[in-house]
C-alpha cells in the first residue's frame, strides 16, 4: 500500500486557556455522508490535556466546517485516575448510544504518570458527553500491571473488541525513566467490563520501546492494524528513534502478523511531519480510505490526513 499525504489540517489555537499546545491523537467519527468529526486532544498552560473536536468535509477533509470551542469533557475530581488529563482514545456508535473511551492521566513519582481507561458516554447522538464513573473501565491489574492506555474497540455480534496498550515497565533511559508498552487484547459483553486474558498482540521487539495507539478496521472478515512504533533510546530528541508508523494483519483479530515495511507511509522530507509521524486513525470513506495522524513533538505540530493510493 501506499498513502498520499495530503498535507496539515489543523493546529492547537494559542489563544484558547484550555488549548496552548498539541492537538494529538486524532479519532474521527462519520457524522453524516458529508461531514467527518475529528476529535482531538490538547494542553494547557499546565500541560493538562483535554479533548475537543473540529469537523471537517468528507470528501475534503482539509476544508474546516467548524472547530468547537471548548474541551467535552472536564479533568476527573483529585485524586481519581483522571485529574491530570483526560486524552481520546476511541469511539464508536452502538444502537443509540456514543461511546467515548479516553485516557486517564495522573502525575507520577517514581515513574513520570500513569494512565488508565475511562468511558464517557452520548445519548444525543454527540452533543453532550457523561463519565459513566469517576473511576476507569480497565487500571492496572494483575495481568497489566504499571499501566493501560490508547485502546481501539470494535463491536461484532453482540461482543465488544479492544485492542490496547500495555505498559511493562519504566526503565531509566539517558536520565529520564522511560516506559515500555505493547498491544494487547480483551474482550467484553458491555463495552464496560473487559475480560482480560494477557494476550499480546503486537509485542515489542528487540530494539523497540513502544507500540502505541492502535487503529483497527476488519473487511471481509480480515483484520487490519496501524500503530505507533519507537525506540528504546533517545526517541524524544533523534528522529532515527522517534514515533514510525506501524501495520499488521490478523484473520482471527488475536493472533497477528506484523508488517510495518508494508506501512505505505514514512516521514517527510522537511516539514511538520519530517522528525516523526505517529498516532495514526483510519476510516474507510466512500470507496477510499483515509489516515489522520500527527507529525513532529508527540502532535505538538497538529493533525494531518493522508489517503490511500488505490
């Protein structure tokens, strides 16, 4: 495969308290045939991140229709696993509901963060959004122990997929402690409470320190994954190291096989996506598909979209 970039769309507005910095992590939800909805995570001054949204035409997504001019969701109460920062995740529509999976931050000590599932949820097809708890939907556990974070859910047949991020470990690293993470994956009947089986899916090779953010789609019966791959080392200061675009494929959507040479899609020459591209969200658009993402400093430079060559 092969995708065409198609250039910048969108940058955090600086004038906005709650949006200094980052737009990151895109997801996109079809509104209708004509309009696509990109939610999207930003800072503030404090370097506390909350979602937003703008939206966009489908069939250009680089026309903005509307941005929306406050965050969906507030930081959680102090103390609960999200009153630090609450970033997108996933969402997906089932029967007449919208549900928002979201990341959950706190401020660590010995380790940087820690991270951890929550689930928001829409009864009016997206207007307004409501946690479900003040707690997460998946923590830390005995299968997962330091943390979880970016999940992709599907829903098939009455059962609730996810693929999601496992945190291993945090190593020191050049005097930072870095974490370690890979994808795996569970199960649930509720989209709530998730049956985990500690099967990995995507597990980190030798030279690698993260595989992030997965994106799945299934056609045909047939699984397909983009993620988010790095280095061990120096990936926040050496482009050689930082975030890559990743692909694997799965017939059963557990046991997969990886293959990132066949990504299609690589850093720029120079640019805003020219040190990293990572975080990628793939949707299948009328007979196209097409891939939002983000470039340099972790989406620090803003979201762009790509389509894929035919």
């Amino acid at each position: 495969m092969k995708w065409i970039k198609k250039g910048l769309i969108f940058k955090p507005n600086p004038e906005l308290e709650w949006s200094q910095t980052h737009a990151q992590v895109p997801l996109v939800e079809k509104r209708n045939a004509n309009v696509l909805r990109i939610y999207y995570t930003t800072r503030d001054k404090l370097n506390r991140s909350r979602p937003s949204y703008f939206e966009v035409r489908a069939d250009n997504p680089a026309e903005i229709l509307y941005v929306h001019n406050k965050p969906i969701l507030k930081l959680g109460l102090p103390g609960t696993f999200d009153d630090s920062g609450v970033m997108c995740s996933d969402i997906i529509r089932v029967n007449d509901k919208t549900y928002f999976y979201y990341v959950g931050w706190n401020i660590g000590t010995t380790a940087r963060y820690r991270t951890a599932l929550g689930l928001a949820v829409s009864d009016d097809a997206g207007k307004t959004f409501y946690k479900i708890s003040d707690g997460p939907v998946m923590d830390r556990n005995l299968i997962d122990p330091v943390s979880t974070s970016c999940q992709s859910v599907l829903y098939e047949s009455g059962t609730w997929k996810t693929w999601y991020m496992s945190y291993l470990k945090w190593e020191e690293r050049q005097g930072n402690m870095e974490p370690f993470y890979e994808i795996k994956y569970a199960e649930s009947r509720d989209g709530i409470n998730w049956k985990r089986e500690n099967q990995t899916c995507i597990p980190l090779q030798k030279s690698e320190g993260g595989i992030a953010c997965p994106t799945v789609i299934k056609e045909k019966n047939f699984y397909k994954m983009w993620y988010s791959t790095r280095k061990s080392g120096a990936y926040r200061s050496n482009p050689d190291e930082s975030y890559r675009i990743g692909y694997a494929e799965s017939l059963d959507g557990v046991n997969w096989t990886r293959k990132d040479q066949d990504a299609g899609i690589n850093v720029s020459q120079q640019g805003w996506d020219a040190e990293m591209i990572a975080y990628p969200y793939v949707i299948k658009q009328e007979n196209k598909y097409l891939m939002f993402y983000n470039g340099n400093g972790f989406g620090a430079s803003g979201i762009g979209y790509a389509e894929l060559e035919i």
